[in-house]
C-alpha cells in the first residue's frame, strides 16, 4: 500500500496533534512534559513501524534522500550514548584530561560526561527529535498533508499569539499552568518572552510561506476576473491566513523580544528578497503581498501595539548585554577545556557554576546565552560542527526546493523552512530556543519540510496529487 493511504491518517493527526501540545505546558520545558512529548512520539513512531512491517505503508522518496541528514542526527545520538558511558582511567584521560582530573577529584563516575543522569535525559530527547524528523519525512507525504501541517503550526502560533497578547493588554498575566507571568510582556504559555517569539518566528513563517502558494500568477481577463479574485482573497483561505499572521506579528511585538523581532523581519526581508529575485521574477502581487507584511505589519500594527517599546528596549540594553557577554566569556573558557569530547548533552547547567566569573552569583544558569556556543560545550566541536551541517544541507534543500520545483506549494513551503531556518539561526546567537523542547521540535519539523518540499514526488502518491512538477535529482 502506498504512502499517504488511510494507514496512516491516523498517525498523522496524532503527530500534528502533539505539534500543538507542546508548547502549551511552558514549552514542554519541564520534566513531566518533554517525557509525556517523549512518550508521545515513540507511541507514533512504534505504530509506524508496526504499520511498515504489515506492509501498509512504505519509505518514501524524501525520506531516502535525506538519508545524510538522518545518519548524522544518528550519529550525534550515539555520540551522547559514549558520553554517558563509563571508561577507564586511561582512555579516559585521554580523550578529555580535565574531565579525568574532575572525577578523580570528586571520585564520580568516570564518563565524559560531568552529569551523567542529564545526559541520559539528553539522550532520550536527542532520540525524540530524530523520531520528529522521520516522522515529518514520513507522514507529510501529499499536498493535502503538507497543507494541514502548515495550518496546524499557523494555528498553534494564533493560540500562542492571541493568548499572550490578551494576558499583556489586559493586565491579568496569568498563565495555563501557572497563576502569574512576567507582566507587561507577552509570553503566551511559555516561561520567556524569547522563547515565544521563537516560537512566533517559525509560526509566522509557516503563514508567509502558505499565502506565498495561494497567490494567484495568472492576470485577470476582465474586471468580472478581478472582482471575483478580490472577493476570494477577502472572503477565502488567503484572508484567514493574512489575518493569523497580523495577530501572530501583534503577539511577537508584544513579547518586547530584541532580537525576536530582529530575526523575524531580517529573515522576512532577505529570504522575501530572494524569492522575489530567483523565484517569482518581480511578481507583482508577489511584490504587493511583501510590502503590505513590511508596511501594515511593521508601522501600522507595530507601532499600534508598542513596537516602540522594543526600540526602548533596544536603547537600554547595557546591563543584559554585560551578562549576557559575562556568561558567555565563561562558557568559552569551559569550551577550552572541552574542545573535542564536551562535557556531556544537557550538562552545563551543572559544568557552569566552576567557571563563572561573577563574585556573588545571583541566579541559577541553565543554559548559556547562546545556542552555538552550548552546543559546543556539551557535545565538543566536532559533533556541534555536525549538526551544524545538517542545519545547513537542510537550508540548502529548501532554497532548492524554490529554485526547482514548479508547484506553487512547494516552492511556497519551501520558503517557509528557509525563513524559519534563517531566523532561528539569526536568534540563536543571543539566546537558547533550542534548549526549549517545543521549539527545537518545531525547527527539527521545519528542517524535514525542507526534504519534503525539495524531494516529494507527486507520481507516487493519490491520483489527485499527480502533477507536471518537473522534480530533478
């Protein structure tokens, strides 16, 4: 039985299902909630398997051409696997000498590793979002599914939106979960205003990339045409989408975020330019649609709702900013001890307090203030430079995916995962989004739909879905 068939509906509903889940419990950031996310998506990849071994359902044409991608992902986990095991003195010793002299010191188990039981944690979400992955590659598999997974990410951030926009103009800040939230802010059901408008970032994302495919190309014949294209865009699916993304862009400005805004709009401009010049040609109601994101959403909704606030903040950035630069001299001093084996996934929190420089430390740090820089300290640089590569062989597949395929929805989609790649990579520099599971589950989705859009084959899938797309290799 093919892909796509009625096996598999199921699952796919299941999956889009804990898409929406997860960031309503403070971004599934807290114990109970990665291991219920865990749970769910080991449930959803053991029935895929029972489905494939009955033959119900098959590998599919971008799941075999991601293959790098996924050995890679693989290899990361095994990485934090060997990690967490314990070796002997003399190996060990000699892959990381510092970590020997630490558990010699504190007589620990001897792994690389400096906290083995986070590790172990780290291990089973690294198994998660490779699942995430798969699963993406695996169940979006025709236009219909590729649709109803970009309108479920677009309603999910409307909720996320629409909820910390009212807490915030309304002065009640309370959360789902938690009676208060930081006031004056909008923080939707996460704990951070970042971390919402990271969120936000790859949602708005989604939402650009759907309008982009359901832009008409062909000219109307007379004003009848035009009459009729006018009451679809206003009455149609193109208002509800244009109409999610102003709530989404009001609830982005309201989290205050810095560089949350920063990346939204740097990556809506250099991948909408792109598009523009590569893709579309100059399209006139291509060139129309950006605008009225960069005019309506940018000056009339922006400054309506405080975008001046965020440039306040911009101005008065000094004491985070020495913090921030204060955390992060530290953790390159941890980096120098750990350059190549790391001190273990999910370990700085328990690593960082040895090494910062701070007289009277005040708060407890979890996680640094930049996520290439954590990534490096708990995996060492090389498997940081790994999964930094699959970030980038799946930015290039999806700036592919606009370039040579012909399908307005994938092209359109395929936009969508270059600017939510290039904003979460633009975000990352100055904060930890990829720490929080709902978010880095939602980036590992966007990276697959980059295969997807790129490698999707409409022959091999339902009648309905059988198009001239000219897909090359």
């Amino acid at each position: 039985m093919a892909p796509g068939a009625p096996a598999d509906r199921f699952l796919f509903h299941a999956f889009l299902a804990l898409l929406l889940w997860m960031p309503l419990p403070f971004g599934s950031n807290v114990a109970w909630a990665w291991s219920l996310m865990e749970a769910w998506v080991f449930l959803i990849a053991g029935l895929w398997l029972v489905q494939y071994y009955r033959g119900k359902v098959s590998l599919n044409r971008p799941f075999v051409r991601a293959w790098p991608v996924t050995a890679c992902l693989l290899a990361t986990l095994v990485w934090i696997v060997v990690q967490a095991l314990p070796l002997p003195a003399g190996a060990l010793g000699l892959l990381s000498p510092r970590s020997l002299e630490i558990h010699s010191a504190t007589h620990s188990y001897p792994s690389l590793s400096l906290d083995v039981y986070a590790t172990r944690q780290a291990a089973l979400q690294t198994l998660a979002y490779l699942l995430f992955f798969c699963l993406t590659l695996l169940l979006v598999n025709n236009k219909s599914r590729i649709k109803l997974l970009a309108q479920a990410i677009i309603l999910g951030g409307v909720f996320q939106a629409a909820y910390g926009s009212l807490m915030t103009l309304s002065g009640l800040a309370h959360g789902i979960f938690i009676d208060e939230q930081d006031p004056g802010v909008a923080t939707g059901t996460f704990i951070n205003r970042n971390h919402l408008a990271g969120y936000l970032e790859m949602c708005l994302a989604a939402g650009v990339g759907l309008m982009l495919a359901e832009l008409s190309s062909s000219r109307a014949a007379s004003w009848r045409d035009s009459a009729r294209h006018l009451l679809r865009t206003l009455l149609g699916n193109k208002a509800r989408v244009r109409l999610a993304l102003v709530v989404m862009v009001t609830g982005l400005v309201l989290t205050r975020s810095r560089m949350g805004n920063t990346a939204f709009f740097a990556s809506l401009t250099g991948v909408g330019c792109f598009y523009l010049l590569a893709v579309r040609k100059l399209s006139g109601r291509t060139i129309t649609f950006f605008a009225s994101l960069l005019i309506i959403d940018l000056l009339v909704v922006g400054n309506f709702f405080g975008l001046e606030k965020v440039a306040e903040r911009f101005q008065q950035a000094s004491v985070d900013s020495k913090e921030r630069v204060n955390t992060d001299r530290d953790a390159l001093v941890m980096l120098r001890d750990f350059p190549l084996t790391g001190i273990g996934a999910g370990a700085f929190h328990a690593v960082y307090p040895m090494y910062t420089s701070a007289v009277v430390v005040t708060a407890f740090t979890l996680h640094a203030e930049d996520d290439y820089l954590q990534f490096a300290c708990e995996f060492g640089l090389v498997f940081a430079a790994v999964l930094g590569a699959v970030v980038l062989a799946s930015l290039w597949t999806a700036i592919r995916a606009q370039l040579k395929r012909r399908d307005p929805l994938m092209q359109g989609m395929g936009f969508a995962a270059t600017m939510a790649i290039v904003a979460l990579l633009i975000h990352s520099a100055v904060d930890f989004n990829l720490q929080i599971p709902a978010n880095a589950a939602m980036f590992v989705v966007m990276l697959a739909l980059a295969w997807v859009c790129r490698y999707w084959d409409p022959l091999a899938f339902a009648p309905g879905d059988r198009t001239n797309d000219g897909i090359e290799d």
